[in-house]
C-alpha cells in the first residue's frame, strides 16, 4: 500500500483518476504488466481496465440511486466477463457480497436503503468483482463515522491479504495511513516532496511540510500546541518560484533574506535527494525548525 498525503487541493484525487485514465487530458508514462497505460488505444485499455479499479470518496454520490446493489455490482460483470453465463455472474455477486460482509438478501435493495459504510462496502464489492489487481482508493473512509471508519480499513486489509492487492490509498488523515501504509508519499502542490517508508516518515520526517502535518495530529499521550502552517495554499495553476512551499516554510521564514539558502529556496526548485522509493525534495531537508527541538 502506498499512501498518497496532502492537503485538499494539491492533486491527490487527480492523480489516482489520471493512474487509470479517467482524465482525458492526462499526460506521462504509467506502466503496468510492461505495457504504458498511456498509450493504450480504446480495445486495448477495456481490456486492462478490470485489472484496475477505484473506489471513490463518497458513498453516496458513487452508487446510482436508479439501480439495485445486484445491477450496481453486476454492471462490471456484463462488461468484462460477458462470456459468463447468468448463473455464474449471480454466484460471483453472492460471493463478493459475502466478502465485503453483506448478505446476500441485499441484492434486491437500492442505495438509499443503506448506511454509509455499507454504500461503502457496496462500493468495494463493485471494483472487487472484477477480481482486480490494483485498487485506487480516494479517500475511502473520509465520509464515514469513526467507528465504521475502523470497520472498513479493517475490510480492506483483509481484501488485500486474500487476494494480493495493490491499493495506491489517498487520504488526509495521518492516523489511518500509518494504520493503511506500507510507503508514504507526500503531495504538495501536485508534487511528490517527499516519499519513505511508513515506519521511517513517521518517525524521521525530513521535509518541513511533512514535518508541519505531523506536528499538526493531535495526540493523547502529550500535550502540545497546534502550529498551523502560515498562509493560504497557493494556486497549482501558478504556483511560486523556486520551492512551491518555502512562502510558508517554517525554516525559510526564519532564514535572513539574504542567506544563500534563502535565495535558493526562492530561485530553485530542489531536487530529489536519496532513492526511487525513499527520497526528500527540499533545499533544507533535515533542518531544525525553529522553535522545536
């Protein structure tokens, strides 16, 4: 599992929809099984969309209210496994319905007859169907209360032991990626600023803004203030010169303007410094920041 981290607005949800080409106008390489997503034509990409599929952040906006939980989930079925008989697409409703803890009686029922985290489920029993390889969850959880929140990350890591997943998870809420999260990815702006794995981001966070969402989670075992970060987001469409983020930077915004770092934070946009899995973007990686020891 790799979680994708950052505030509203910097390109989360954009990116994993690009992933698997839900926007049109998306641009790059993404490769999977050797092949470029990209550059796929129409035939070729129906055929490798079953293998990749996504779970949306709202369970009430996701499910049409027009169809039945059997129709909902049954829809990828006609699509992708057309040569199946209607036995064989029944048994495999029931079964998926099973898995995602739902009974089978629930078929015949329409989305508004259920509660958010069984929309949810009804949702991930629809791209579970498929028997996908590689799930892009938006914000799964984001919408549901905390304890149904617990039960659905809970089902989802159950799914991914059976059958071997790949979930790219996107979300805000730093207690559930280090919950969710083999590796940790970053975002600000649309860029990754920072990747690591779970373990060692949480632990040692190097980039500032990193370091700033941390220091954000509100915590039982001690008492601390909340330092919110200065500023607005700025526009991904115009983002600042040099580091997107040194305009709220805590460390910049104690340098002297005139410090070579200073200077290069303004000019530069830093490059990465490490590996291609574990790897800090920032002019003052590893700097201390003011006022914390």
């Amino acid at each position: 599992t790799l979680a994708l981290v950052g505030e509203s607005g910097c390109g989360k949800t954009t990116f994993g929809e690009s992933l698997l080409r839900l926007n049109r106008n998306t641009k790059g390489t993404v490769m999977f099984h050797d092949k470029d997503i990209m550059k796929l034509k129409t035939p070729e990409l129906k055929l490798i969309r079953k293998h990749l599929q996504i779970v949306f952040q709202d369970p009430y906006g996701s499910l049409s209210p027009r169809m039945t939980v059997e129709n909902i989930i049954g829809e990828g079925l006609e699509i992708h496994f057309a040569e199946q008989s209607a036995e064989e697409k029944s048994k495999r409703i029931a079964d998926v319905l099973g898995e995602v803890g739902l009974a089978e009686s629930v078929r015949e029922r329409y989305p508004h007859e259920f509660s958010g985290g069984q929309r949810q489920r009804i949702a991930i029993a629809r791209a579970l169907v498929l028997e996908p390889e590689f799930l892009v969850l938006d914000e799964p959880t984001s919408a549901l209360d905390v304890s149904v929140q617990a039960q659905v990350l809970n089902l989802l890591k159950e799914l991914q032991s059976k059958h071997s997943l790949t979930y790219l998870f996107i979300s805000h809420n730093l207690s559930v990626v280090r919950y969710m999260a083999d590796t940790v990815a970053i975002m600000y702006l649309g860029r990754i600023v920072e990747q690591a794995p779970v373990t060692e981001l949480f632990k040692n966070p190097r980039h500032p803004y990193t370091r700033s969402l941390l220091d954000a989670v509100p915590s039982l075992e001690e008492r601390k203030p909340f330092n919110p970060l200065v500023g607005d987001v700025p526009s991904p469409r115009n983002p600042p010169a040099g580091c997107h983020f040194h305009q709220r930077c805590p460390i910049y915004l104690n340098e002297p303007e005139g410090s070579p770092l200073a200077q290069k934070c303004r000019s530069e946009y830093p490059k990465k410094t490490g590996t291609e899995t574990d790897f800090v973007a920032c002019h003052a990686a590893g700097y201390p920041i003011p006022g914390k020891l």
